[in-house]
C-alpha cells in the first residue's frame, strides 16, 4: 500500500506548478482541484503528464474526467533487442550503469584491431555500415563513443544502439506513457552473417530477452509486468508503466533448420521442419508460462505456420537461409492494391551481401532466386495459413494470448481473419498503416484494418512516417468505423526508424514567441518561454530537440505529442484518441479471454 505522503508526493511531482501545501488548504472548498478530483488523482497515483508543455493540459484534464484508463501506449518496442542478432550487431543493454555499459560501441561495430578492438570484425562492420546508410542520406558519422556525451547515436534514423533505455521510458512515462508491449526479436541470418558470437537461433535468443525484458521490469519502481487485463487495470490504476512481453520471431520454437545444417552435413538433403500439433500446442504453453501474452505467429520470413508479407528483398535471402527456399510469389489481383513487384533491382543490400558472400559464404547465392511469374499489378506471397498455423491459432486462442497480424503475407491475413472470425477473436496490428495503391503486403488494406477494430481489436499506428501519416491514418481509421483502439506502435529499437524532425527552426528563430508562431515546441529552456512549458530531455550530456533531431528514442514521445500539438498536425481530437488507448487494448485483451474460458 502506499501510503499517503507517497501519493501526496506523486501528486506534486514535478514540484514547480503544484504545491502540496496549496492543494491541501484548497481542494476541499474550491473547484478547479474538487475533492473528487483530488481523490481520483490520489486513486491514480498522481497527475497523468508531469513534464508540462502544451499537451499535458489537455490529456491530465482527459484523465480526471474519464472513468476509464487513460494515457500513451506504444505496442511495439524492443528494449532487449541487444541480445537479439547473435548479441553483437545491436548495442546497448536497457539498463546497468550507462557509463559502463552504453559507452562506446566499437566492440560491436568497429573493425577489428589487433590492439585496440580485438572483439571488432570487418565483416559485421559492413552489415552495420549497410545497415546505418539504408534510407539515410548523406552518410552518418557512426561515431562510436555513447555515454555520456553521445556525439552521434542514439539519434531518429539508427536502428542498431538501444532507444529503450530504463531512463527513456522513465521520460515517456512521465510524460503520460502507460503501456509498452516489449518484443524478443531476432534474425538467425543476420547474427550469423555478421560473425556474431550468437546465439543465432530465434527461440535461446528470445529466450534471453524474455528473461532481460523480466529484469529490466523488475528493477524499477514506476514498472510493472502486466499478464492479465486486470493487471493493466492495477497498474496503469496506480500510475505506473505495464510492461506486457510479447514474441516477434521468424520461427517460434525454432520450427526451422537453418542452413547451418547444410553447411556442417554436406550432402545430405536439407531436413524440413515438421512439427506435430502436441509439439506447438507445447511450445506456446512454455512461452505462456515464461510471461509472454503478445504472439506474432509469422515475422519476415515464411514459416511452418504461414507466409511473411512481401515489401523487401533482403528477407528473401533470409527466407532462403532458414526456411531453406526462396519466397514464393504470385501475382496479386488488383484489389489488393499491391504495386511492388519481386525483382531484384529492388535488393539495396546486394552490395552489402555481395561483399559478405565474397569474404563469408552463406552456402548459397543470395541472388540465385527464379524470376517471379508476370504480372500486370504486382507480387505478393503465394503461401497463405497452413494446417499448423491453425494449430498455433488454437492454442492461442485457448490462452487468451494477443494475436498480431502485421507481417504476415496478405494471404495470411485473410486466412487468420477467416479462422478467427467465429469466434469473434479480436486481433491486433500493432505497428503499421493503410496501404495505398501501389503498395505492398506489409501495410493491411482499409478493409482488413476494419475487420480488425470491428472486432474490438487494435491497430497501432507505425509512427516512421512521422506526425501527418500518423493523423491521415487516425482519420483513414476513425472514418472506416468508430469500433475498436488506436494505438501506437514505434518499434523502437527495432529495425524501423523512428520520425525524423519536421524540418529544423531556422537560425533566426530566438524567443518562445517566435517558435511558437513558425509551430515548433517552445521547451522550457528557450527564451520567454513559459513556466509550465515542455521540460527538456537530457540523458548525459545529450540534451534532446525535437523540432532540430527529432525522435531519437522512446523518451521522446511527449515531445512527439507536443510537436503535434505546436505544429497543428494532431487535432486535440487525435491526441484523445491515442490517449484512449489503454482502455482499448484491456478490453481487447478482456475479450480475448472471456472467448478463451468459452472455447474450453
Ligand atoms: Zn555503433
Ligand atoms: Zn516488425
Ligand atoms: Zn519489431
């Protein structure tokens, strides 16, 4: 139980615009701080958004007035993707002292150096350069060195140092974040084709980041694991941040032989994975019992369950490496709005692989796929849901578990919809948008996102695009139908990138009054700003600037919310719809688990 004072103190947080003295001679007499109010704040743990800015009014007055839960929830972070990708391509734990372990990055990115940087290798230097100049120009000066004055990373457009420190999220949940789902995510041949020291298989990795997500949770006051509804209604009740873990996998269970196998068994015939139904059913339980309540059954690549959506050529040679042939495309009929086709043009890393197959044979080459047949629109997977992909569909049902749709080729889509649509199972997608023509199978077309809020699920909102694809797709969303949770969903420290800045303040610009009226966030720190405006990030001595560098990591989603604000792209409209997020997604999960005690 906390005790008063510790309310009291919540309450006053941050100190400079509520005085705990002043509140208490008040709120028994007069409004705007009512007794009920008063009560409820105290119910609540204090004030939603404490580091002030433009938004905070609106969203903390959302929050005294609402009798459900209120504030951000992002569905799709990897804080522990550091030990994802054989645990040497991705840097920097979630926690630990950042001076020891968030330093400098050479180890991991550098080349190798017989005295300086004996862990360093060339050809994972390549990957990560291939990695860090893909959808980025000019070139980045990767500089090595982080903590504490973190020169170059973390910044919008990196994918491969850790944006879900415990000192971000601490900012984001001061800030009015409430949820997070944190995915274990792997790529077997991206570990082993950068020379890691592994694992490379996807379930020792996951395995590993579900216990770190665990620790990283347990090690700090204002979070909390979250693996019922009722928990989310606790803890976000209470003012804290719910953690919920969730699996982001190409092969759950290590349903796959990688082509390690080939290469070690010369000769012999390439095994096929095939698991039985008890052998499934086993394997989500074990990773029900670990704490995992969110499943993507298919990521990048095809797998026993299903087919991976088509939208980059790089996975093809991953698909190749662990389910041991390419992918198979078709022609997409035109409704599906489908554009791109599977060429090899399209492949941005040939160069990249083309240099790590010269130095490191993957055993096959990456390029040596058939044409795709003709067609008139363009590709999409040929394989939709298989026989154990229903299986896996059944025993997640049967738990109740979270079931996200992103990823999976569109044939995979419409087969899941169909397969849960008896039973009404909401669903999620919890980080993309609405295609447009000439699209691709990672984003879902109107209709299907539809299907899904009809059913009481979620779409969160990938947040690349930045704030107007954010507000095209809540309005896209919010017209198609009014069921249904909007979220959003960053993938931060994932392999998406996060929104870069709007375009920089010009140099003239000096006073809050200037800022203001060219629509940037007035920070606290600018000249004639006032009092109760937006706090300042700083992490070491970084201090973060959304309206110059962006979205640098998680830390910096009140920012974001306040550059939506200030530039008028979120309505405030918009911005109660994504703070009305985690009602939707507990009683999302509510439902999924009223169907589960019904199917027995
Ligand atoms: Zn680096
Ligand atoms: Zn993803
Ligand atoms: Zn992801």
């Amino acid at each position: 139980m906390r005790s008063l004072l510790q309310a009291l103190k919540n309450f006053a947080e941050p100190g400079p615009s509520i005085n705990v003295n002043k509140v208490i001679a008040t709120f028994p007499i007069s409004p705007p701080v009512s007794i009920t109010h008063f009560l409820r704040l105290l119910d609540r743990g204090g004030v939603l958004a404490r580091l002030n800015g433009r938004y905070a009014k609106l969203v903390n007055e959302l929050d005294l007035n609402s009798d459900t839960l209120v504030g951000l929830v992002d569905v799709h972070t990897h804080p522990a993707a550091h030990l994802g990708f054989g645990t040497e391509l991705f840097y920097g734990p979630p926690d630990g002292d950042p001076s020891q372990v968030f330093g400098n990055c050479n180890g991991f990115h550098g080349g190798p150096g017989f005295f300086d940087n004996q862990e360093g290798n060339e050809i994972r230097r390549n990957v990560v350069d291939g990695i860090a100049s893909q959808h980025y120009s000019p070139n980045w000066d990767h500089k090595r060195s982080g903590w504490p004055d973190f020169p170059a990373w973390p910044t919008w457009h990196d994918r491969l140092h850790q944006q879900v420190r415990v000192e971000m999220l601490e900012r984001a949940w001061k800030g009015g974040l409430r949820l997070i789902v944190a995915h274990a995510v792997n790529s077997h041949t991206l570990a082993k084709v950068s020379q890691t020291r592994g694992p490379y298989d996807d379930k020792s990795s996951g395995d590993a980041q579900i216990a770190a997500i665990k620790e990283m949770v347990s090690g700090q006051a204002f979070m909390e694991l979250a693996l019922s509804p009722s928990d989310l209604r606790q803890i976000i009740g209470r003012g804290h941040l719910a953690v919920i873990i969730g699996v982001e996998l190409d092969c759950i269970g290590n349903f796959y032989t990688a082509w390690d196998f080939s290469e070690f068994n010369p000769g012999l015939p390439h095994p096929q994975p095939a698991p039985s139904d008890a052998e499934i059913q086993a394997e989500i339980t074990r990773l029900f019992s670990s704490g995992v309540r969110y499943f993507f059954p298919v990521h990048v690549t095809d797998n026993v369950f299903g087919g991976a959506a088509l939208y980059e050529m790089t996975f093809n040679t991953a698909n190749r490496y662990q389910f041991g042939s390419f992918f198979e495309a078709e022609p997409a009929p035109a409704s599906s709005l489908i554009g791109f086709t599977f060429n090899p043009g399209e492949s941005f890393w040939k160069k990249v692989f083309e240099n790590i197959v010269q130095l490191a044979s993957l055993g096959f080459d990456p390029q040596g796929y058939p044409p795709a047949p003709p067609t008139t629109t363009g590709h999409r997977n040929a394989r939709g849901l298989q026989h154990r992909g229903q299986v896996v569909l059944d025993a997640l049902m049967r738990v109740g578990a979270m079931i996200d749709v992103d990823h999976m080729g569109e044939k995979t889509v419409l087969d899941t919809l169909a397969y849960t649509k008896p039973v009404n199972y909401p669903v999620f997608a919890g980080h993309n948008l609405i295609r447009d023509s000439g699209g691709n199978e990672r984003a879902h077309l109107i209709q299907v996102a539809t299907e899904i809020l009809d059913r009481g699920g979620v779409f969160g909102i990938g947040t690349t695009g930045g704030l107007s694809l954010l507000a095209k797709t809540i309005s896209q969303l919010r017209n198609a139908t009014s069921q249904g949770g909007i979220a959003l969903g960053s993938d931060c420290s994932g392999m998406e990138q996060l929104p870069a800045e709007r375009s920089a303040p010009a140099k003239t610009l000096t006073t809050a009054t200037d800022y203001e009226q060219a629509g940037f966030v007035v920070y606290n720190d600018i000249p004639g700003a006032p009092f109760d405006a937006l706090q300042r990030c700083q992490f070491g001595n970084r201090k973060e600037d959304i309206d110059s560098f962006g979205f640098s990591h998680i830390g910096m989603y009140p920012d974001f919310i306040e550059d939506g604000i200030s530039s008028g792209l979120l309505t405030d409209g918009d911005v109660t719809e994504l703070f009305n997020a985690p009602e939707s997604v507990t009683s999302a999960w509510e439902s999924c688990l009223n169907i589960a005690s019904r199917m027995g």
